[in-house]
C-alpha cells in the first residue's frame, strides 16, 4: 500500500487547513556507516534513541498535529532495525521519505515498499568523486546498483545530489542521465553550520572551501536550466517557485520567503528532541508537542523565526515556500504532472 483513496483523501484535507505543521523531518538515529566529508554525524555518532513504541507514539501525535509529510533521516535510518515497523506504520498516514546513502537499501526491500519516495543520496556520475566525498571506496558502485535495482523492483526511488561547488558542473548531466531512466532526481544544497545557537539540535560540520558554492553565475545559470529542463521533464522534482527563489538569493542576496521554521515544518531528532530547525535549539520533546503548539511561547519563537535569514537548507526554504494553503496548491498546480504518473504507478 503505498497510497490509497483513504491515505489520499487524509493529505488533501489537510493540506488545505490552515496554521497546521505540514512536514516534518525526523532524523531516527544517530548512527551512520559512511564518512562524509561536510558531515559531522559520523564523528558524532549516539547509539542512544526512541524505542519503536515510542516511535509509534510520536507518529500518532502527527497525525493528530495534521501533518501530510515525513522524511526520515539521520544519520542512516535503516540502520535502525525496526525500520521497517515505522515506516510501514508511518506510511498508513502520511507522505513519506526515507533516505539512504546506497548502501542499506538493497536488504530493506521489503520495508521500503511502504515508502512513497526512497531517495538515494549520490553527488556525481564520477566514481572517484563521488567515493571521495562519501568517504568510502566502493560507494558509488553501490549507490548506482542500488538505485537500478529498486526502480526495478518497482519502488519510488529517486536519486537526491547535493549541489555543491564541487559538482555544480555536473548537476545538468547527472539529472539527464537518470530522468532520461524514469528515475526522479530531487535537490539539496551544500550547508554547514553556521552560528545559529549554540545549543542547536542538530551539527552539519563547519564550512568547507571545497563545497561552498563561489560561482554564483554558475548556479543561476542552473537554476534557469533546470526550470527549463521541468517544463518537459516530470522526474526532475523540485518546483518552479523554489528555483526562482534559488536564482534571487544567488542573483542579488534577496530571500523570496519568510521562514516558517515551527510554523508549517519542524525538526525530530533521535532522542525525540523538537526544533523549528537543525539550527535551533530543542524546545519541546515530541510528546509534550501536542500541549505547547498554540502557547504564546511557541508564537514568540515564531515571529523570531520569521526574521531570521542564517540558512539557505534547500529543504527549509521549500518548507517555507510552499508551507501553507497556497502554498501546497502550488506544489500541485506545479507538479500535477509528475503526480499523474506517481498515481499510475500507485495502483495496483
Ligand atoms: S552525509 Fe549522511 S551518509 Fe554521509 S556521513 Fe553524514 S549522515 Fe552519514
Ligand atoms: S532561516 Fe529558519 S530554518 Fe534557517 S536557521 Fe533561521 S530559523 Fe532555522
């Protein structure tokens, strides 16, 4: 089951109601078996996290919250050995995401086929390059066998580069070659931390020359092409507004968006932690989220949250783009095409 009338009909509600949390991503563990450079999860690993019913618990607090989506992460979330019980739990309620280096995916088949999108994290088509950034030999054979044999088996899977100096280049080539195999690629931008709060959730790693993005009139030049390569492409997954908004913060600094951090998106880490943001410090555990969403102390941090402009995280700028009633119609108007194909795949 991977999307039915019920699970529909749920997500269309409510993402036309108002002042509701709409996505959240759930970083499930904190361990992970890669080295990437860029990345401090692998050099701050934690063993310790949620137990399943826990787990399931919080998912029923969502649901009652009324969000539509979830991308679990980590860390690598299947290496949790109850992953297949969340996410075939998860995905009776909500849209889901679930991200994997290349390297677990291929022993959890059958967990996830309850996953509405499986997205493969690999940066470039070069071998070296690709194994030098993950820091393990190997990893991009893998990652390649990996993304093939899963559109195979009929799983959504996609493949999710990371946009960085170090491959910017190859973003158009690397996007070609697998939408032209019917395998969606969606985007993230290279981040790092950056002095946010000191007591922040979560720690990317500290800026890194090789990745900060210096040619600025390269990006808004893919950022035009990639707008459009999707008027005629359904497997490129990244909507019209947000490369818009992408082009505008490279072109001249300005920010097409206010943050909607803890308002239509919200983070989770492994201990259940709550933050607006990675870059936020925790405010709530997930099981308390339930009584502090509308107090006065969340409504503050909201209007702080708003003014803030410290990040650029792909995903938070089209979680705020795209949070809210327009905003999800939007995503529909713009990607009713690639949703056509996603239903026809659907049924059964
Ligand atoms: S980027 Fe992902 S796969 Fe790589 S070390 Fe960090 S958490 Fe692990
Ligand atoms: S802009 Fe939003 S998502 Fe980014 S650091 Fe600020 S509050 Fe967090």
């Amino acid at each position: 089951m991977v999307l039915n009338l019920e699970k529909a009909a749920r997500i269309a509600v409510h993402s036309l109601r108002p002042n509701r949390p709409y996505h959240v991503q759930w970083l499930v563990t904190r361990k992970c078996n890669y080295r990437c450079k860029g990345c401090n999860v692998w050099r701050e690993q934690d063993t310790k996290e949620l137990s399943t019913e826990e787990m399931i618990r919080g998912l029923d607090i969502l649901r009652e919250l009324g969000v539509i989506d979830i991308v679990f992460s980590g860390g690598n979330p299947l290496l949790r050995n109850d992953i297949d019980e969340i996410l075939e739990y998860a995905s009776r309620f909500f849209i889901t995401t679930i991200y994997d280096n290349g390297s677990m995916a291929l022993e959890k088949i059958d967990a996830l086929r309850h996953a509405n999108f499986v997205a493969i994290s690999l940066d470039t088509l070069h071998e070296e390059k690709n194994d030098h950034i993950k820091g393990i030999k190997g990893s991009w054979k893998k990652a390649m066998q990996t993304v093939e044999k899963l559109h195979k088996e009929g799983i959504h899977v996609g493949v999710s580069p990371t946009i960085s100096q170090f491959n910017i280049h190859e973003i158009v080539s690397l996007t070609k070659y697998f939408s032209g195999r019917g395998i969606p690629v969606w985007y993230c931008l290279y981040s790092h931390d950056t002095t946010a709060d000191s007591d922040q959730l979560f720690k990317i790693g500290k800026p890194d020359d090789e990745f900060e993005i210096a040619d600025k009139e390269a990006m808004i030049r893919l950022c035009d092409t990639l707008a459009n390569m999707k008027k005629k492409d359904d497997n490129i997954l990244i909507t019209t507004q947000t490369l818009n908004a992408m082009k505008r913060l490279f072109l001249d600094g300005k920010r097409l968006w206010k943050c909607r951090a803890l308002q239509n998106f919200f983070m989770i880490d492994h201990l259940g932690r709550v933050a607006g943001c990675h870059l936020r410090r925790p405010v709530s555990s997930i099981f308390e989220l339930p009584k502090l969403w509308n107090s006065n102390n969340f409504d503050a941090l909201r209007k702080v949250y708003r003014e803030c402009n410290r990040c650029i995280y792909l995903c938070y700028i089209v979680y705020s783009l795209h949070g809210s009633v327009r905003g999800n119609l939007q995503i529909v108007q713009d990607n009713w095409k690639s949703a056509r194909l996603f239903w026809k795949k659907s049924r059964p």
